[in-house]
C-alpha cells in the first residue's frame, strides 16, 4: 500500500507564509505527477498546482506569482511554498500523485488556515 504523509499546514496570519511537504511511502518507487488539491468550506475541490518528474509546473491562476511547488525525486516528496497569503488560501490541502503506472493516490488533507 502507498500513503502519502502530508505536514505543514497550520495557522498563519495573512500576508505570512507556510510550507507543505508530501512524502510518498511504500511499495513505490518514483511518482510521475505530484501536487496539491484544496478544499474551502461550501467549495469544490481544486487543482493549486502539479509538478511532472521533469520538473515542469502548472499553477491555478488564483496562486500564480505567490505559490511555489518542488519536489525531491529521489526522496519522493512534493513542497509546497505557500507566500503571501490570503483568507481565500483557507481551505484543507490535499497531496496527489499518480504513479507511471497510473495509479492515483491521495493525502489524509491538511488545513490551512489564513486568519488574523
């Protein structure tokens, strides 16, 4: 069985900063797309930003410019720098990863919460 362990989220005043980290554990290997998902209260669920094994990025426009995702391959793990933010980032955050066999697996969420 694959999990992902998410950690990071948290309180923090707007205009602060959070940092989310995914680390993917068990009978895996390497992950080809890794991300992060999120879900605000009465909200459906969103794609926040997406990394492929080569590096290449894809960000919602509401997060462009004040989010940036990384990932340590060889670690397995997706980062998630969350700058700037604003009431509207409040929401559970969730890792995503799909496998090179396609195989979809999904975080236990972690909130985030952006309140002064």
């Amino acid at each position: 069985q694959v999990h992902l362990v998410e950690s990071g989220g948290g309180l923090v005043q707007p205009g602060g900063s959070l940092r989310l980290s995914c680390a993917a554990s068990g009978s895996i290997f390497s992950m080809n797309y890794m991300g992060w998902y999120r879900q605000a209260p009465g909200k459906e669920r969103e794609l926040v930003a997406r990394i492929t094994s080569a590096g290449n990025t894809n960000y919602a426009d509401s997060v462009k410019g004040r989010f940036i995702i990384s990932r340590d391959n060889a670690k397995i793990t997706v980062y998630l720098q969350m700058n700037s933010l604003e009431p509207e980032d409040t929401a559970v955050y969730y890792c995503h990863a799909v496998s090179g066999s396609y195989s979809h697996y999904w975080g236990q969420g972690t909130q985030v919460t952006v309140s002064s």
